[in-house]
C-alpha cells in the first residue's frame, strides 16, 4: 500500500502561522476533505503537499513511484491550444499516441481519401494496442463528455471560464494518479456533472485530497475530514456528518477545559495586580502562564455566538414584477414573455444548466442589463444588495475596516441596538488584530467573505446571490445561511449548491433553455427527486383463478356516506378554484389581497387533490 507521510510541517506567511507542526498521512483509497474558513491555508495545503510551495520546517515521505495530479482553484492554460492538446500535454507514451491518434482522425475526417494519413492512421492504432491505451482512451472521451466537454477539437480561447475549469478537471482525473488533488471541484458544474464526478470519485481506488464547500459532496464522497484551525490541523473519520458530530463533541470538551482555564484566569489575573515586586524565574513562569492563558480566553471570547439579525430596511407592501420580460443575446433566447410576481418573504432559488440565462435575470432584476421588451416594476421603498460573482468595486488598497466603514459605520440589529462595523468583522470570522490589514493580502476566499458583509451592512431588503457559495467555506456559509432564515426581505438567488438552495429556498425558478423558465413550489431536492424519479412501469394484471375468485372489500358505512357527496364537495371546490382565479385578475397592485389569495388557492387545490385521491379509492370499492 503506498501512503504519503508529513511529519512536523510549519508555514509561516509574513505574521501568520498556517501550520504550526501538523503531521499527517494519506493512504491509498482515503477519500479526505479540508474544511476550515478561508484564509486558514486550505490551498496552500494542498500546494504543499502537490510540491508546488516550500515550508518553513517538517519532513515528506512517499514511494519514489507516487504520482500526484492537482487542480487548482486557478488553472493556466495556452488559450491556443485545443481542448485535446492541452488533455494530453504530458510526457507519458501513452498520452502521447493517443494525441498522434485523434489528430490523425481529424485529418481523415477533412481528406478520407488520403493514402499517407489513412497509413499514419493505422500505425497509430498499432501503437494504441501495443501500449493498451483504447481503455484510456475512451475513459477520457467519457469524462469530456460527462463534464459536458464534447468536442476535442475546440482551442481553449473559444471555452467560457467555467469550461476551462472543467477542461482542468478532466485532465486532471485522466491522470489516474496515486493521489488526486482537488480544490474546489464543484465550482462551475451542474448538478448532473456534480453527480456524475461524485459517483467517480467513490470508485477511484487510489486517494483523493479535495477543499469543497458542497456539503452534499462531501458528506458522499469523504471516509475522513481534516479541518484547519488556527495553525492545527483536527481529524475526523467519516463523512460531512460525522465531522458535525465528532466536532461537536470535541468543542463541547474543550469548553469544559475552558471553564476551567477561566478560572485559572481569574487567580492569576488578580496576582497579576498585585504587582510582584521581585522578578525571581518562579514569578516569571507565572507571568508567562498568564500571558497563555490571557491569549486562551481572547481566542475563546472571538468564536462566541455568531447569530446575525440585521434588521435590514423597511420594505412596503410593493415589492418587484416581471411583467412579459423578452429578453435574447445575439441568437439565443433567454426569457421569452416572462413574468412573474416576487412577494415579501420569498425565498427564490434559480437553477438550470450554465449559459442558460440565470445570472441575466438577476441583472435584469436589479437593472443592470436592458431587456428587449417587458417592464421592471420595482416597488419605492424596495433596496436591492447584490452579492455578484465578482469582488464589485473592491479597491485592493483600503484596509479592510475602511473598506466596511465606507458602506456604514455600524448597523441597526432588531432589537434596536447597533453594531460597529469592527464587531460585525468579527462576527465573520476576521480576528480584531486583522482589521487593519490591507485587501490586497487577503486570500481569495477572505475577499468574498468581506464582500459579503459590505452588502448586508448596506441594510439591504432585497438580496440578490449569485453563486455564492463558490469560494466560501462552510463556516461562513452557515453564518449566511442562519441570516437568511431571520432575514425579513427577499432573497433570490442562483446556485447549483443543494445544500444550500435546500436550507434557504422553498421555491424555485428552473431555467430550461430557449427561453423557457418553469416554477417549482418545494426544496430543491424534491425538485431533483421528481426530475429523476422514473416512469411508472406498466402494470400487468394477473390472471385471475376461476376455481378461488378475488374477494372485493366492501364499503363501510362511513365510507358509503362519503361516496354519496364527494362528488358535490369536488364541484364546490373546482367551483372556489374558479372564483379565486377571478378575483386574483381584478386584484391588480393589491399585493396583500394577492397573497391572501394564492394562499386560499393552494389550500382548495389541495383539499381538491385529497378528494380526488378517495374519489378513485371509493369508486374501486364501489365498483366490486
């Protein structure tokens, strides 16, 4: 078994300790996530461990043979190469016949008749035998084509960004290597694709390293979690849940230790003020312990309660309609007569496959983008926030108080109180001593997560999200997700994340294509479970015994009184339906007669689908 071995592993970056002596191992067949809030060193990690970035101190041992393929969350590419020269840009023979190969396809699809390629053509598939590549050959058309990468023959300058990651990724798992290191992963796929890559790594026999903020994913694919904390590194066996418990349990200990520390504090705390005169080596152990222990309930006091209920500005009985919204790029259609009313309290969820038109809808929402025909009705009082995909007006050389400060100083919570703009950085994870550091050193992760609480310390009442869970760790997705549900606009937003669409959305917004945009009441689980959910099989009936025939249940006297007025009590209710869809045409900008009335709606189609369900039951019985 090949196993993969750091022992005493230390990094520093400027003032900050990232690993302070983390040892670890990774044996063949883990399956292990890194979870820990941005800035921890997730990336530098798993750069470390690929050879790709140096270490202050700690050892490294693997076989000589071990092989390693990385995905960055940034991938370089020669945007003049294709799709097929940059899969196969690598020194393995195998990888390089079955290039010569599909090149000298292309070529006799363009001259079938050629003599001289039709020869280079089966030398080459000599080669293949000889080296048995037809197998990776075809698993690397299967996984272009699952990732939605079909054809070879596409240059790189041609694919959006998301395909380029894609095209990263494919080329990374063709590698079939002895560790498979992945960041983000699920950035820029669809579900189908998300799944796909979930079933594969499953059934990868050899290890996988992976940073993901899908909880989903990881709670399938993980057999061990490591989490990064404050230069520690903490690790869990099994998956997504088993880490929510073991760690709870974990801090659930170490509270009790801190209660304890607490304590300790306390008498120390006052011999300090004291003021020891001599400075003998006893008293300067204690001042030493002191200074420990001061820095322990610091750390302790940061990691309390991070509940966020904002109060968020006020918003009136008018909030937004899309009244027959057109709107297409070029020769692709992306809304087509839309409209739809958006109510106080809505939680929107936008899906659909990439390209489709989504992140278009939010421009159109919060009109950034024109539309063709249609009109955007936008109620007074209504204050958009819109977290986009990228850092909108971040000016990498303002600290990040100044840059929160900006947006407000401080913000109203429900209760009335106010909360500095230094308390509410601290309430997202970024440590008092941080503040004054500039944006530009900041990770990645840690500007979206500082662009994230510009937006809510705007007070917004409606909140637009694009992908926002892309770049974020779970931590502070949590954090987001806990103000949502207290969160008293409304929210919409795209994601392929199901995890969170399932914690925060009740409706949905399904992007089909062509202009076509369906709505789904319901998780979006529930959405995928019906999408997936197979067509009922024909039913045959089995041939009935002469000699013993099936007895028929009869109807009980309950039941027969039922019977006798179902059939009224559906016509009363399809007669409710009708009046109701009426009175909804004259209600007009009437939101709060709307809304009572989609609610009674709902009721009688359900009663009605109840009715419907013991009509069929009854006239069975009835029948026999």
């Amino acid at each position: 078994m090949k196993v993969f071995t750091i022992e005493g592993l230390i990094k520093t970056l400027g003032e900050k300790t990232l690993f302070n002596n983390i040892s670890f191992s990774i044996s063949e067949g883990d399956k292990i996530g890194v979870l820990g809030i941005n800035g921890t060193g997730k990336s530098t990690l798993l750069n470390v461990i690929a050879g790709l970035d140096d270490y202050d101190a700690g050892s490294k041992d693997h076989p000589n043979d071990y092989s390693i393929s990385y995905l960055p969350q940034n991938p370089h590419f020669d945007e003049q190469s294709t799709i097929m020269d940059f899969l196969y840009a690598s020194d393995s023979p195998v990888f390089n016949v079955i290039k010569q190969y599909e090149q000298t396809l292309l070529k006799l699809q363009e001259n079938p008749n050629d003599p001289d390629v039709q020869n280079q053509l089966m030398k080459h598939q000599q080669q293949m035998d000889e080296l048995n590549a037809w197998d990776t050959s075809a698993d690397a058309k299967t996984i272009l084509t699952k990732l939605g990468l079909p054809d070879f023959s596409k240059k790189i300058s041609e694919l959006s960004g998301g395909q380029k990651k894609r095209a990263a990724l494919a080329k990374t798992l063709i590698e079939t290597p002895d560790l498979l290191i992945l960041d983000e992963p699920t950035n820029h796929l669809d579900y189908d694709s998300i799944k796909w890559l979930q079933e594969y790594l499953k059934k990868y026999k050899n290890a996988v390293l992976f940073v993901t903020h899908d909880r989903y994913f990881l709670d399938e694919v993980t057999d061990k979690i490591w989490e990064l904390e404050r230069g520690k590194l903490y690790e869990y066996k099994g998956n997504y849940a088993d880490f929510l418990e073991s760690k709870a349990i974990r801090e659930e200990n170490e509270s009790l230790e801190q209660s304890k520390k607490e304590s300790l504090f306390k008498k120390e705390l006052a011999w300090m003020r004291k003021g020891a005169k001599a400075r003998t080596t006893k008293q300067k152990a204690r001042i030493q312990r002191f200074e420990a222990l001061d820095e322990d309930v610091k750390n302790k006091a940061k990691q309390e309660s991070l509940e966020i209920e904002l109060s968020g500005a006020r918003l009136g009985k008018k909030v937004l309609e899309l009244k027959n919204i057109s709107k297409s790029f070029a020769n692709q259609r992306i809304l087509h007569d839309f409209s739809f009313l958006f109510k106080r309290g809505d939680r929107i969820g936008i899906v659909g496959q990439n390209g489709s038109g989504k992140s278009t809808l939010l421009n159109i929402v919060s009109e950034r983008e024109e539309i063709d025909s249609g009109e955007v009705d936008t109620g007074q009082t209504v204050k958009i926030g819109y977290y986009t995909q990228e850092n909108a007006d971040m000016d990498d050389n303002l600290r990040m108080i100044e840059y929160i400060r900006e947006t407000a100083d401080s913000i109203q919570l429900k209760d009335g109180s106010h909360i500095s703009a230094a308390q509410m950085l601290e309430r997202f994870l970024f440590s008092m001593h941080t503040h004054g550091t500039p944006i530009r050193k900041l990770s990645g992760g840690e500007k979206r997560r500082l662009y994230l609480l510009n937006i809510l310390m705007s007070a917004p009442n409606v909140l637009l999200l694009d992908e926002p869970t892309n770049d974020l760790d779970t931590q502070t997705l949590t954090i987001l997700e806990d103000y949502l549900e207290a969160f008293p606009g409304v929210v919409i937003t795209v994601s392929h994340d199901r995890y969170f669409l399932d914690k925060v959305c009740h409706q949905l917004l399904v992007f089909k294509g062509k202009g076509v945009v369906d709505f789904y009441y319901g998780s979006y689980s529930e959405f995928l479970e019906e999408k997936e959910a197979p067509a009922e099989p024909e039913v045959k009936t089995a041939p009935v015994s002469q000699s013993r025939p099936e007895k028929k249940k009869k109807m009980s006297y309950s039941e027969t009184r039922e019977w006798e007025t179902i059939e009224d009590e559906m016509e009363a209710a399809e007669q409710r339906l009708t009046e109701i869809a009426a009175e909804m045409t004259t209600a007009g900008s009437d939101f709060d007669k709307l809304r009572i009335l989609m609610e009674e709606e709902a009721e009688w189609k359900a009663k009605l689908d109840h009715m419907l369900e013991r009509w069929e039951y009854l006239a069975e019985k009835a029948e026999g």
